[in-house]
C-alpha cells in the first residue's frame, strides 16, 4: 500500500532527491513517470487544485516546447489557462516535478528539503 504518488522524470536530480528522502523516511509511493504515461486535461486540472496552484505556476517555461509555443507571451488569466493546461498535457515535459500526489487529497511539488519533510510529516498522519 502506497500512501502517494510522485509525477517523475527518471533522470531528473530533484526527482532522485524526493525518491531517496521518502526511501529513507519508509514512505510507501507509487511512480508514475508522466513524461511516458502524460495525464490527460482533466488529472492535470485535479493536480492542480490539490496544488492550490495554476497551470503557469507549474509550467517550465524555460523548456524548449515552451520558447516554440511561444508560452512567455501567453496570457495568465481564467481564458487561458485551458491553453496551459493543454500545452503541459502535450508536452508533459512543461511539467514541473517532482509532484508528489498524497493520499489525504494535497499534494505537493517536492522540489525542496522543506516540501520533501512536509510530505513525510502528512504521510505519518
């Protein structure tokens, strides 16, 4: 039994870092690695609620997909975020990760110590 679900890049640092710190702490997790399994419009508008965030927030506009889309320049309202959402589901690699996926509905994006020992701290409720 898996008490999360961490959104990976099998090569990314970031990605190494919160698998190790959940190793380590003995928190069950479940990877998925969405750049080969991408979430379709609907699991990235979910993800992004449990975030509290917005499709931008989670947007790594300094990725190659984003300079072609020409994504700098893309508005960041309530119109426009269907676009986001969009682009990030064909181009998961916009994606920002690790997104670790808790089992009490939140989730995170594990990129810190800060957010990987808050992950650990809701995985022992």
């Amino acid at each position: 039994m898996w008490t999360m679900e961490i959104w990976h890049n099998p090569s990314c640092s970031k990605c190494a870092t919160a698998r190790a710190t959940l190793d380590e702490a003995r928190v069950p997790y479940r990877l998925r690695a969405y750049l080969t399994e991408p979430p379709s419009a609907g699991e990235l508008t979910e993800v992004l609620r449990r975030l509290g965030a917005r499709a931008w927030d989670i947007c790594r506009t300094g990725e190659p997909a984003a300079a072609a889309l020409g994504m700098a320049d893309w508005p960041r309202d309530d119109d426009t975020e269907p676009r986001w959402i969009a682009a990030m589901v064909a181009h998961p690699e916009l994606i920002q990760r690790p997104i670790l996926l808790l089992d009490d509905g939140s989730a995170l994006v594990g990129r810190t110590s800060e957010a990987l020992d808050e992950a650990v701290r809701r995985a022992d409720r």
